[in-house]
C-alpha cells in the first residue's frame, strides 16, 4: 500500500477552491472571484455598476474583505467568510431570543 502523494502549494491561489468557499453573495465578491483575483498579485480592475455597487464596494473595503493593490482591487476570501460568519452569529442573536418571546406569547394567549 502507497501513502497518498503530498503537494505543497506555494501560493494560496494556486489552490483548487472549494464549492463552499466559492459561495459569494453580491455582484463586487462575484466579480472578483469569477476573475480569480485572489491575492495582490492577480488584483483586477473593478467598476462599480451604480451607487447601489458602489456601497457595496465601500461596506467591503471597510470589512477588509476586499483589497485595494493601487487601482486594481482583489478578494481576501478569508476575510469575506469571517466576516459572513460574523454577521450570521450576530443575527442568530438576535433571532433566537426573538423567537422564543414569540412562541411564549402564543403559548400564553393559547390559554
């Protein structure tokens, strides 16, 4: 029996991706992915579409998510599922508690 051959990655782009790490939401991280710019040295140039892209692309380069190399920006996806995961701990919060008040009253006007 043969143990399974090892390859050392050099760079974190050359690596396949995941289809849970090519889970993006919104048209910024979609565009960067799809173009592969994953690190500061594949950056792509990146037009917002309108305003609405625009904020977007604010909101993202504040969470560090996106990356600026000069005029060209790349996908950090590291950053981008941290701070997904982050968002999606923040609401189940604020859901859970929610919903437990909601199903209290409905038990109490039952009676």
């Amino acid at each position: 029996m043969t143990s399974p051959r090892l390859t050392r990655v050099s760079r974190a782009s050359d690596a396949p991706l995941s289809p849970a790490l090519r889970r993006v939401r919104g048209h910024a991280p979609a565009y960067l992915l799809a173009r592969h710019a994953l690190s500061p040295a594949e950056a792509t140039a990146y037009q917002p579409r309108d305003a609405l892209d625009r904020r977007e692309l604010d909101r993202l380069l504040r969470a560090r998510s996106v990356r600026r190399a000069g005029e060209r920006y790349w996908l950090d996806l590291a950053a981008y599922h941290a701070a997904a995961a982050r968002r999606s701990r923040r609401a189940m919060a604020i859901a859970l508690p929610v919903s437990l008040a909601v199903a209290l009253l409905a038990v109490l006007f039952y009676r």
